[in-house]
C-alpha cells in the first residue's frame, strides 16, 4: 500500500511535529507518535536531533534524522520519547537548550488548559 497523499512541508501544514531523536531511545515513543502523525492531513512530522548522522535505539534499530535541532525553530506538538539515552540528554547543553528555545519562543500556539475537576 503506497501513501498517496503529497508530502507536507512547514509551508503547507497545518499542524507541525517534532520528534527528538536521540542514541538509546525507546524507538516505540517515537515510532507510535509518528505512525498516527504522518497519516494525518496537513501534518508536518520531522525526526529532529542535534546532527544528522544516523542514531541507534536500545534494540539495535537505525533511525535518521530528518532535520537539526538549528533547522526546528518552532513546533505546534514536541515528542520527547524514552529510554535508556534519555538520562544522557539531561547533561546534553545543546538539546536543553533548544528545548528551552522551543518551550519559551517556539510553540505556535500556547497550549490548551488540561480540564479541570467539573464543579
């Protein structure tokens, strides 16, 4: 089964996704996202990660980049999976502070409140 539809850039879509890619992720947190994502209409989905060499998941599975963390200056949804490499990210100057950049200048929206408790 081939996809038919035209594949989106940050121009045309409507709602735009970053996926952080990292060594040792659980490939499943970025995998899953990603499958219902791309299937979307006007959905731009990038695989992101601080250099476009390919990464490894805890498994053994190769994933490539499809953008730098220098070419992601805004999203409308971040996935930050899991896994073994997500402990390393928090020593990663780079990736923390492009993810300060993105929480404070790069979400196209702010976000929706959670529901509260009804009264």
């Amino acid at each position: 089964m081939t996809n038919q539809r035209a594949p989106q850039t940050a121009g045309n879509a409507a709602l735009t996704v970053a996926i952080l890619l990292f060594n040792r992720l659980d490939q499943l947190d970025a995998t899953g996202p990603f499958e219902v994502l791309a299937q979307m209409s006007n959905v731009k989905v990038d695989l992101v990660s601080s250099g476009s060499s390919p990464l490894v998941d805890m498994r053994g599975l190769t994933l490539v980049p499809t953008a730098t963390l220098t070419e992601i200056t805004a999203t409308d949804v971040l996935v930050i999976p899991g896994g073994a490499g997500q402990e390393s990210l928090m020593d990663d100057a780079t990736v923390l502070s492009w993810l300060q950049r993105i929480a404070r200048l790069g979400l196209a929206e702010p976000p929706l409140p959670l529901p509260g408790p009804s009264s």
